[in-house]
C-alpha cells in the first residue's frame, strides 16, 4: 500500500476514535445530570394503634389458706384437689363425737340452771351469773360443734390437699387444709419503669387520668395464644421500687371458664392509640448521634431535615411528633445512600 494512502487511512481512524470519546463522554455528562429517581412520597395524617408488652404474673382475686378451729381427726375430705368449690361448702370433716359429747354436757348444765334459777328466789342474783355462764358454755360448744364441718369462705378452685383422713388437725397446723383460689377474675401485675411513668404522667396529665382513659388491654398467655378476654388496667402502685426503679401496675381479667389460675404467667399488651398523626416509614429515616432525620424534597433537591418520632413503634413505622408538615414530601425509601442537595425526581 502506498505511504499516502496508508497515512490517511491512520487520521481518519484516529477522527473516528476522537468523535466516539467525544460523543461518549458528552453522553455521560447527559447522565450525570439527570436528577436521581428515588420513591417520595407526601405527609399525611392518619391513626395508628401501638402496642408494648410486658411480662405479668397472674394472681387470683384472693388467696385463702383453709384451717381448722378445732382439734381433731380428720374423718372425711369432701372435695377433690383441683375442684370448683362454692362458699360455704363443706371441704372436711373433722371427728365430731367428742363435740357432740361436750354440747349434750352443757345443755344438760344449762337445763340444771334453769331449774335453779327458777326455784331459788332468795339467791336470784347469783342463780342468775350461774346461768349466763352456762348459757355462754352451751354456746362454745355448740360452736365448737360446728366447727367440725369446715367450710369455704369463697368460691374459687380448690388447690392441694396436704391432708388425709386420719390424720390430726389443729388451729396451730403449719400448712393449711387446703387453699382456695378466688380467680373469678385475675389479676396480672407488671412492672413500667421509671422513666415510662413519667412519659404516661406527661402524656395523659396524671396515672390516674392513664387508668381512667386507658383503652382495654390484651394478655398473651405462657403457652404464645392470646386469651380471649379483655381486661382493664385497674391500679397502679403509688411507689418506686428501691431496687429496681420500677413501677407496679395491675391489669384485671374476667376468668368465668377458669383458663387462667393462680401463680401462671403471661403478656400484658398495652395499646396506644394515637389520632390523626404523622406517620411515615422506617425507610424514609436515618440516625446520626442519636436523632431522626428524613430527607425532605424542597425545589427538587433533597434537604435533610431532624424529626421527633413517638416513642413507640411497630417495627416499620415512626409516628412524628415534630419536624415535618402535612402536605410536605419526603424520600420515602433509601434514605441511608441519599445526599444533601442531590437532585430528585419522585416516583
């Protein structure tokens, strides 16, 4: 080939290249300046019900330990451990033949007085305190009588029975008969710390104005299944504990079927209902220091901006308390890799 042809063949190869940098690198910068596609979105309000759990431990309405007030055998157990019993109801027997012996006596001792009283007119006054204290003795015994029959105070369900018939009772016995639980409605106790009572105080003006506006409460069993019942928080302890800076509440349930029972654990789940409110994605949030920020869009460009959010949470929303206005957009996804001032188009 000849030098002149070659020589051209060369510059007009190294044009070509020229013109596809310059077309490349002029397309780039195009790019370059097209603004970011990022998700937005606008602020609205809306309603969110929140929720915080604590641990709880289940205690009937009353506790009562069963004893005897009289020595004795025990000659019959009328119940069954783990049976509903009613007040009143006879729970034992305990021998009766040497109460029954002692009341006959003291009627007997009573009918003499009387006998005494009536015919003995010069020594009335002194016929008359021999009577009153066998009318007293007669009483006793007929007490102590029955006192044999030992009997529920309440209804509630009958716990173990340390106890069988033979066996020797008295009012000084170290474990009771048995213990009857009243778990017609129970109790769950829980624990806020310090710091939460404070934020209810400050929230709904004092605790009792949280218990009085409190919306019903729910209560996750031990075995992970929610009971069917609501309950209502009902009390709330007047006293920090020294030890662990915490505060006692009690929640109380309806028990009519008797699922729940005496010494059982569980959840107490506390809803908070916060009305027409802010509320916006995880996503659209980032930390730095310990502080909120979103990025909002103002002219197109992204501007980062700090936000207050609610203390609660559902895991995949902030209710904002400050910081942002109805109507405003924000980036609603990816705020961790946006920059201050990047040009944005919502999607």
């Amino acid at each position: 080939m000849p030098m002149k042809k070659h020589f051209i063949l060369i510059r007009g190869l190294a044009f070509l290249l020229v013109m596809m940098c310059t077309v490349s690198c002029n397309h780039k910068g195009n790019e370059e300046k097209k603004p970011a596609t990022y998700k937005t979105m606008r602020v609205e309000q809306s309603t969110r019900s929140l929720e915080s759990e604590y641990t709880a431990q289940l205690s009937g309405k009353q506790m009562v330990e069963v004893r005897p007030q009289v020595e004795g055998l025990i000659e019959r157990i009328c119940i069954d451990e783990g049976d509903m019993v009613r007040k009143g109801q006879t729970l034992f027997v305990i021998n009766q033949t040497p109460y029954r012996a002692a009341l006959a006596q003291a009627e007997a001792s009573l009918k003499s007085a009387e006998a005494h009283l009536a015919t003995a007119r010069m020594t009335a006054e002194s016929k008359r305190k021999l009577f009153e204290q066998k009318v007293v003795s007669a009483c006793n015994a007929r007490n102590s009588l029955s006192y044999t029959l030992v009997k529920s105070p309440v209804d509630g369900v009958a716990g173990m029975i340390p106890y069988r018939v033979g066996a020797l009772v008295s009012s000084n016995i170290s474990n009771p008969l048995v213990t009857v639980s009243d778990d017609a409605v129970m109790h769950a106790y829980f624990s806020i710390s310090e710091a939460q009572m404070l934020n209810l105080m400050e929230e709904y003006g004092s605790l009792q104005a949280f218990v009085n506006q409190m919306p019903a409460v729910s209560l996750r069993m031990s075995n992970g299944k929610m009971y069917g019942e609501v309950g209502k928080i009902d009390a709330v302890s007047g006293i920090v504990d020294e030890s662990t800076g915490a505060v006692s509440l009690r929640a109380s349930f309806r028990n009519a079927q008797h699922v729940l029972r005496n010494g059982g654990a569980g959840t107490v789940i506390l809803p908070i209902v916060k009305e027409n409110c802010i509320v916006i994605p995880q996503e659209a949030t980032y930390e730095l220091q310990d502080k909120v920020f979103v990025w909002k869009v103002v002219d197109g460009k992204a501007q980062s901006a700090e936000v207050k959010v609610y203390r609660l949470n559902n895991g995949k929303e902030y209710v904002v308390e400050s910081g942002l206005q109805v109507g405003e957009e924000i980036i609603s996804e990816g705020a961790g890799l946006v920059k201050e001032g990047v040009e944005v188009k919502g999607k």
